[in-house]
C-alpha cells in the first residue's frame, strides 16, 4: 500500500492531465453547445470532420504540416549528422570547447524570443537585412508569403542542427578507435575513413531517428509556425499547420467543431504512425525499440 | 605516401575547423544582433537598422527598463515562481512514482508502467485538454494555468527516474534496509533519492528550462496582465507591434496606442533580460544537459 501513497500525486494528475482528455475525444463528434452543456450537446457523427475536409484550410494546413516536416527531416538528418562529423574531427581542441555550447544554445531559447530575433532581422524599416543586405530594394518580409518556407527552414535549422547532432556525436563517440588506427595504418584517408566506416556505423541509429520523425509527421512545432511569423494573417498561406490551426479555430474563431476535428485526427493518426514506426523499429534494431 | 596522407589530414582538419566556426558564427550571431540591438540609441537604430556592431552607442533602453522595473519585476516574480513550484513539485512527485514501479516486488508495477507510457503514445488533443482545464477546473487567469496543464509530470521522466533506479541500484541495498525495519518511504528518501541524483539533476534541468521558456499555457489560459510570466509579457508587446502594423495598413484604424509600446532598442532588451537566466546557467549546465539527451534517447 505504501507503493500506491507513493505514486498517487502523479498518477492522479496524469490521469488529469492525460487520461480525461483522451475520454474528451468525444467532443469532435458533437455540436458544442454551451448552452446545452458538454454532455447534452447533440451527436453528429463525423459532420465535424467532413465540414473541415471540405474546407480550403484543410489542405493548406496538411500539405504545410506535411511538407515542412518532409523537408525538416531531410535536412535534419544531412546536417546534424555533417555537423557531429565534424564535430568529431576537431576532437577535444579549444575550439571544440567553445563551439559546443554555441551550437546547442539556441535550442535554448524560447520561441518568443526567437520571434524577436526574426523580427530584428526581418522588420521592414529598420531589419538587418533590409538595412545592411538589401539596402536598394526592402522586401515586406511579413506580408510576403513565398519567402516563409525558406525563412522557417532557416530558423529550424538554426534551432535545431547543433541539438540534434548531440546524439550523432554519442553514437560516433562509440565507434571502436581501433578500426579507424588499422584503417589509417592501410593508407586511407580522413575523408575515406568518415565514407567507409563512420557512415555506415551510423546508419542504425540515422534510420532510428528517421522513423521517429515520421511518427510525429502530422505534429508541427506549433512555436515556429505561430511565433516566428508574428501570427501575421496574410502568411497563412505558408505558415498554417494543423497546430497553428487547432490554435486559431478554437481560440480566435471560438470553432470547437473544427478545432477538435482537427486535433482528434492529428492524434489518431500520431498514434497509429508510432505504433508503426515502432514495429519498423524493432525489425531493423530490436535493442532500440520503443515498446 | 605517409606523408601524403598526414598532408591530406591537416588539411582536412582546417577544412572541418572552418566549417565548424562558420555554423557557429550562424548560431551566435542572432543573438549578438539582439544584444547590439539593445545598445544602441534609438534614433541611431531606426535610422541605421539593427547591425551586429551599435552605431550609436547608448544604455538608454536599460535605464528606460530600470524606471519600469516595476512591471518587469513583477513577470520576472510570476516566471520564478512559476519555474520553482513547478519544477519541485513536479520532480518530487516524479520519483515518488517512479520508486514503485522499480521494484520487481510490487504485483502492479506492469500495468501502471504501461498505463503511464500509454500517453506517450496517443493524447486526447489541445482541445479536449483545454475545455477539461478551463471548463472543468477553472484554472483560467489563476497562477495554476502556468504550472499544471502539460508541464507538471511526464510519463517520458517517469520512465527515465525508473530505468536509473532499476540499474543503478542493488536490490540488495533495498533488501538490507528492509530487513533492518525501514519503511518503504523511509527506503525512498533515505536511499533512492540520494543515490539517484544524477537522473534527479537530469529531470531538474529539462523540467525548469521547460517552465522558464513556456507561453503556451499562457495564451490559452491567461488574459489577466498581473499573471504574465516574463514570456508572456513579450508575447504581448509583439502581437501589439504587429496590431499596429496592420492598422497602419489600414489608415488610422488604430486600435493600439503607440505610447503602449515599448522601442526597437528597449524591446530587444527585454528580449534578452528574459534569456538572461539561461545564458548565465547555460556554460554550468551544458555538459549534463548533452548526457541528459543522450541517456533520454538511448533509454527513453
């Protein structure tokens, strides 16, 4: 019994803060009415997910959710792994010393605050790039929706390459030194080395971490898509996710119909891709399953 | 040929030096953009652009921030308090929760770890969430909105508190402070806890960043300006700065006063008191941070 006092303060909030939502599902399927109450609102079915089917923004918001993580998983990969490579190959000099904590620091910082630095590079009057890039022609960066995918890229990777290699670096740092000396001792190069035995030896843990990005394919990073655009209307059209969009349906447009149709099917879907991933998973590297 | 191939690393060695000092330089610069930003004199500022190095320099925006230190203060009070509570209370209850299911002995142990790691994998959603919390517990524009939804204890830490526990600790250890008539929360306290304070500092850190940094609770739940963490405050000044954009757009709808919002340069300084606290426990906690990520990926 002591066991259950021990465990009861976080278990009743995950049951709080997990558990009731997922009974609260239910709401996708009705037609809120908060006169009527939660529970006496009427059935619909999947008119909720029908209406917002059918909706422009449903397909803005996928190909956007879809296409950025797409393009984020792919570069993710090619740079984070570049960059623990490289990382590695400057060993343990002063330089590595100071580099390594640059490059993992702007994971650290808050969305809000990375939306303060896009803004200073990016307002129109007074913008670094404007100013000091563009000096002839400024562009109005936050009403021009076809410069927001290379933008967001750019602030992705910022945020996330340094992070992200951390784990590339481990699993290098693991290698067996041996193999790169006796490489060395037959005449290959650096380059060589890196081609033939730390690429390889990587691959486990790449498609590890490929899988897992795939299973959080329909989730975006809602910080990104929300903050670093300013939440500016006219950029919707590049910078909406099914996160940005739940947001906005359910706290600006007061939707609940469309907000929780929305999230219901981010969350099944979610769920259904890991389950997925997971038994990926466990065929290429049983040690690094999930479950 | 040996000194071909010694030839051939130097230069590979320059070659990954320079590119390493270039991504850092792109990680670093934005920051010192902010920094010089917040140093220069406002006319300078809005006459020259942002640039890495100040035009004009000036400690204008943070002497204009120190006569407002009264509402700055305050979002820095709510932050504190707000990171402190959440992050002990949410630690606590994560290694209280943890011991139990370590131990082989307890029947239940399976379940709960199952039950627990269940909402890693399937969530009811933002908007079930967020009508349980307003609409069922009222949290809305009470301090609780910023500690509770989401933050409070995750089933990922849970796990990562009980592998250690499992791993590191001889059964044996437990067995020996039973015999000698301890209780299990005396076992927990006297033994688990003090043995574990790697994974503790682990959880500690990533828990208190993650509190520090959050707005999103904030936007969903609070409105009230005296419960604005330091987050939410510049949340607030942004969408204003964009609010009077778009009514300038718009000829003279302007729905914001001008005189609300703060300059370019005091801006920026706000921005950066916020990131202060991180920067300057940053180079303290960088190395546990990176064991922290590599033990959460292997083990997680």
């Amino acid at each position: 019994m002591p066991f259950f006092g021990l465990m009861a303060p976080a278990l009743i909030y995950i049951f709080i803060n997990n558990y009731l939502p997922m009974f609260g599902v239910f709401i996708a399927f009705k037609n809120i009415n908060y006169s009527k109450g939660i529970f006496g609102s009427d059935w619909i079915g999947f008119k909720n997910f029908e209406f917002l089917f059918k909706t422009k923004d449903a397909y803005i918001m996928l190909r956007n959710t879809l296409g950025y993580n797409l393009l984020f998983i792919v570069l993710g990969i090619v740079l984070s792994v570049s960059l623990a490579i490289l990382m590695n190959e400057i060993g343990k000099t002063l330089l590595a010393k100071i580099a390594q904590p640059i490059i993992i620091f702007p994971n650290m910082i808050s969305m809000v605050i990375v939306a303060y630095i896009g803004f200073a590079f990016l307002n129109s009057q007074t913008g670094f790039i404007n100013k000091s890039i563009l000096p002839g022609s400024p562009i109005s960066w936050y009403s021009k929706a076809q410069y927001w995918p290379y933008i967001l890229t750019v602030v992705h990777i910022w945020k996330v390459t340094g992070y992200g290699s951390i784990i590339y670096m481990a699993s290098i740092g693991g290698i067996d030194k041996e193999l790169f000396e006796a490489a060395r001792v037959d005449g290959a190069s650096r380059w060589r080395q890196i081609l033939h035995i730390t690429l390889p030896l990587l691959k486990p843990t790449v498609i590890i971490m490929v899988l897992m990005s795939i299973s959080k394919i329909f989730n975006s990073d809602f910080g990104l898509f929300y903050q670093v655009p300013m939440n500016s209307g006219v950029l919707y059209k590049t910078t909406q996710t099914i996160d940005t969009y739940v947001y906005r349906a359910l706290m600006e447009q007061s939707d609940i119909g469309m907000s929780s149709a929305a999230s219901l099917f981010q969350s099944v879907v979610g769920f259904v891709l890991v389950i997925v991933a997971n038994q990926i998973v466990a065929k290429v590297d049983a040690d690094n399953r999930l479950f | 040929m040996k000194n071909r191939l010694m030839g051939s690393e130097k230069t590979f060695f320059i070659i990954a030096c320079v590119l390493v000092v270039i991504f850092a330089l792109f990680c670093l610069l934005p920051v010192v953009l902010v920094i010089s930003a917040s140093l220069t004199d406002e006319r300078a500022l809005v006459a020259d652009g942002y640039r890495l190095i100040p035009s004009k320099f000036s400690f204008a925006s943070y002497t204009y921030l120190w006569r407002q230190r009264s509402m700055i203060g305050r979002a820095y009070m709510i932050s504190i308090i707000v990171t402190l509570v959440g992050t002990v209370l949410g630690v606590i209850f994560t290694a209280m929760c943890a011991y139990p299911l370590s131990r082989s002995s307890f029947r239940w142990r399976n379940i709960f770890t199952f039950l627990i790691f269940f909402t890693m994998l399937f969530n009811g959603g933002v908007v079930s969430s967020y009508i349980i919390w307003s609409r069922g517990f009222h949290i809305k524009n009470t301090i609780f909105a910023l500690i509770f939804p989401n933050y409070l204890v995750g089933a990922f830490n849970i796990i990562l508190v009980k592998n250690y526990y499992q791993n590191n600790i001889p059964a044996s250890l437990i067995e020996a402070a039973k015999l000698d008539g301890a209780t299990e929360p005396q076992i927990f306290t006297k033994i688990m806890l003090p043995l574990s304070k790697p994974v503790i500092v682990t959880i500690t850190m990533f828990s208190s960043l993650a509190y520090w940094n959050d707005w999103t609770n904030g936007l969903y739940y609070i409105n009230k300006k005296e419960l604005f963490s330091v987050q939410l405050m510049l949340n607030e000044i942004q969408q204003n700065v964009m609010l009077l954009r778009t009514a300038n757009d718009r000829l003279g709808a302007a729905s914001v006063n001008v005189a609300d919002i703060p300059s370019n340069g005091v801006r920026m300084a706000i921005a950066l008191i916020a990131l202060l606290p991180i920067m300057i426990i940053f180079p303290f906690i960088q190395k546990e941070l990176i064991k922290g990520v590599v033990i959460g990926a292997v083990k997680g």
